[in-house]
C-alpha cells in the first residue's frame, strides 16, 4: 500500500443502506477532502461492526442484500481494479470500516 490518506480520520467510511462510491465516503470522513492519485488499484476494508455486514459491488451501488459480502468483523483485500469504482452499503443500520486504498506495484 502507498497511498498516504489526507488524514486520520479518512481511514473510517460510514457505510449506510444507500449504496455510496467509497471514495466519496473517505472524503466525507476527511472533513477537508482527499485528492486521489491515479493508478489506485488495490483496495482494503475491515468491517468493524460486530453485527452488520456491508456489501460492495463495482461500478454500481449495492443494496442491503445484493453485493459482495463483507460480513461483521471481517476483513477483504481487493487487487487490480480501480479504487474509485467500489460501492459499500451496509446490510442494516450503519457500520463503520476501515478502509485503505493502495497500488499493488510501485512502479
């Protein structure tokens, strides 16, 4: 991983029941914003609820029961696709994660 989040705060989105771009959810969490640098493909997230689930789904935002499960307390690392493209909702309420955004080479 080698991307530098604009601060702490930008490494826990808040997922809802509305399919949301993560990206935009850490800069949300930034409270000032966050300029991504290109080439960005490789994506961490830690679901940090002990109840919920989230789900994720590329290029389209899932909903509370269709997307990519990412069940309570685990964790997903996801290579070679682009970042800016995930969409995370959670499966009821809301849930926090972590989330890391990386290259898989640093070329």
């Amino acid at each position: 991983m080698y991307y530098n989040p604009v601060n702490a705060l930008a490494s826990v989105i808040t997922a809802t029941t509305t399919g949301t771009k993560v990206t935009d959810l850490i800069v949300a969490a930034s409270g000032v914003g966050a300029d991504f640098e290109s080439g960005l493909n490789e994506i961490i997230i830690s679901n940090e609820d002990a109840t919920n689930g989230v789900r994720l789904l590329p290029g389209i935002a899932p909903t509370a029961t269709a997307g990519l499960l990412i069940a309570a307390g685990k964790t997903v690392k996801l290579t070679g696709t682009s970042c800016t493209d995930w969409f995370i909702a959670s499966t009821a309420s809301t849930v926090s994660c972590s989330v890391l955004l990386g290259k898989t080479n640093r070329n």
